[in-house]
C-alpha cells in the first residue's frame, strides 16, 4: 500500500465530523445526585469534600428544586445519623419517622417525579460503623444483618422510595429484600443493588461525611466488600443478585473499576451503573482548587469514561455543576 490512503484524522479534522462519529455521550439522562441529609438545620460543608453539604430536609428540597429543574432524574439519600440515634441493633434504620423516611417522604410529596433512591446499609445506624450487625468477635453476621436490612427497606418502601440500593455486600439480601416487598404490595419498588462494591480506600471522604469515619476507627470492611484484586469474583456476584431480582446493578468505585464496568455490561447487558465515589471527587476537586486540573474539562472527560466502559448512568458528586455544564455547551 502505498503512504496512507487510510487516515484516521480526517475524521477528526473538524468539529462536524467529530460530532458525527463520537460512539459516546453524557446527558442529562444518565446522572444520579448523591445527597446526605441531617437533623440539623440549614447546611454544613464536608470538609473534605469541598462543594458538597450536609442539608436540613428544607434544604433537601431546594436541592431538589435545583435538581428537577436541570432535568436529573433521581438522587441518592444518605442520613448523617445523630449519635445518639446509633446502637448495636440499628434499629433507628428502619424508624418509620427516621431522617431517612422524613426525607424520602419530603421529596415525594413536592417533587413526585424525581426519583428517590435509598441506600441500604446499617453503616449510619450501628456504633462500630460497621454495614451489619456484628457477633461477639465484631465479625459482621450475615443473616441477621439481612433481617435488619429487609425491614430497613421495607420502611423506606412504605415512605414511597422508588429505587432501594442495598450496599452492604450481605450474601442473599438482594433475594430476602426483593421476596419482603413482593409480600408487601411494594411490587414496583425497584432493587439498584451496589453488585461489586470492593472494599475501598476511596470511600473516606464519604465516612467523614457521614459520620462513620470516626466509629469504624482502624476497621475495615474487607470480610464483606469485594477484594479490589478481584474481576471473576464481580461477574458471580452480580448474576446472584440478578438470579435474585435486582433491576439494576452498580459497580463501585468507579474510575479504578472501569474494567468491571466493561465485563458486566459485555456479559449481562444489564442496566449498569457506577459510583464516582467521594474519593474520586475529592482527587478531582483538590487538584482543580490548586489550578492543576481544569475541573470542569477533567469531571466531564472522567464521567464520559463511565459511558464508553459501558455504564448506563453515573452517581455522581458532580452532578448538578456537569447537569449545568452540559446545558452550556
Ligand atoms: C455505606 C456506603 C458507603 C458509600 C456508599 N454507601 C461507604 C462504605 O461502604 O463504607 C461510599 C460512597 C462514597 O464514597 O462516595 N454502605
């Protein structure tokens, strides 16, 4: 052959062709608002989360409005629970009048078509911090955390969730939650269940936020959550959860995880979504806030990396200022 006839960069030589060709997009559409809310009123900032606040249920509803308006169709809770509202049962998780089913019932209420997705973890409920209830050893017990988990869903089912996201990583929660809601009527209550969550170092931010940071001291979540060495090991979790009715499943982090994104969506073609987690938004922001990284470029480019691995959607810290940045191109 002789000096190239085939030349990739034609195609990208203008703007138009780019457009034409780009196998890719992140819209409106595939973005999920994380929020954490506590009893508190007004707003408290996460330190190391900068951007990100704790919010009264008020101000809940704002972020809401804010929400609605740009078109994002669901956010994620997550209670910031009182100290005292904490004990070795968990059992303010399943509180009917609980910060997390006064929220979900706010958000019902003013903003029907938002959807409301609901973590599923006793993580803000127990004093160690830990997702389940552990035995005498402190080792988290299985099926008794999954007792706990069912009625914890239940409640979130019956203040009108939409979506509930079991990320506990308890073997057969997925089954025993789907099987209680059935009985319960809540037959279109949706499962997002986090598949493959890997026992990460990137959540950090998120414990600070939260509050658990401090219970869960020098522990870790390694008997439960995934080995991050592990890709095999994603695929069985999530044809389990899928064997037991999930509706949607989630990889988790995001960005160091972006292969098992690929795997699942390659091997179940199942809506798939992925968590940019607070660690992944806080490397972005500090970097951007020292002027090393163009934040708006840089958090575009990483959630467009989300879609082309083969996610259906991202949660995603960013997601109001990316709803907004989109409208603006
Ligand atoms: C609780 C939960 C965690 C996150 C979401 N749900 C923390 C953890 O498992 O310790 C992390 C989210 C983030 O880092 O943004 N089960």
């Amino acid at each position: 052959m002789a000096f190239p006839y085939t030349r990739p960069r034609r195609l990208r030589r203008d703007e138009f062709s780019r457009r034409l060709v780009r196998e890719n997009r992140l819209g409106v559409d595939d973005l999920i608002l994380p929020v954490f809310v506590h009893e508190a009123s007004g707003r408290a900032p996460v330190a190391s989360m900068p951007g990100v606040e704790r919010l009264s249920v008020d101000e809940l509803l704002r972020t809401a409005a804010d929400a609605v308006a740009l078109g994002i169709p669901a956010l994620v809770l997550f209670p910031v629970t009182a100290p005292e509202a904490k004990s070795l049962d968990a059992a303010a998780a399943w509180a009917e009048d609980g910060l997390a089913q006064r929220a979900i019932r706010a958000l019902k209420r003013e903003f029907p078509q938002l959807g409301v997705i609901t973590d599923v973890a006793l993580d803000p409920y127990t004093t160690h911090g830990q997702d389940g209830l552990v035995d005498a050893d402190g080792y988290v017990s299985n099926d008794d955390t999954v007792e706990a988990l069912v009625n914890q869903a239940l409640s979130h089912a019956d203040a009108g969730a939409d979506v509930v996201a079991p990320s506990d990583m308890m073997d057969g929660r997925i089954g025993a939650i789907r099987e209680a809601l059935e009985e319960s009527g809540h037959v279109n209550t949706r499962i997002l269940a986090y598949s493959a969550k890997y026992a990460s170092a990137f959540y950090g931010p998120f414990r600070d936020a939260v509050g658990s940071a401090g219970a869960l001291g020098k522990g870790n979540k390694s008997t439960y959550q995934m080995d991050p060495g592990n890709s095999d090991e994603a695929l069985r979790e999530v044809g389990l959860d899928l064997d037991e009715g999930a509706d949607m499943v989630m990889v988790k982090p995001g960005l160091p995880y972006l292969d098992i994104v690929r795997r699942v969506k390659d091997h179940f073609g199942v809506p798939t979504f992925a968590y940019q987690v607070s660690g992944e938004y806080a490397m972005l922001k500090a970097a951007a806030m020292n002027g090393w990284l163009d934040e708006r470029a840089c958090a575009l480019e990483a959630l467009l990396g989300f879609k082309r691995a083969g996610a259906d959607g991202v949660l995603t810290y960013f997601a109001l200022d990316a709803a907004r940045w989109l409208k603006e191109d």
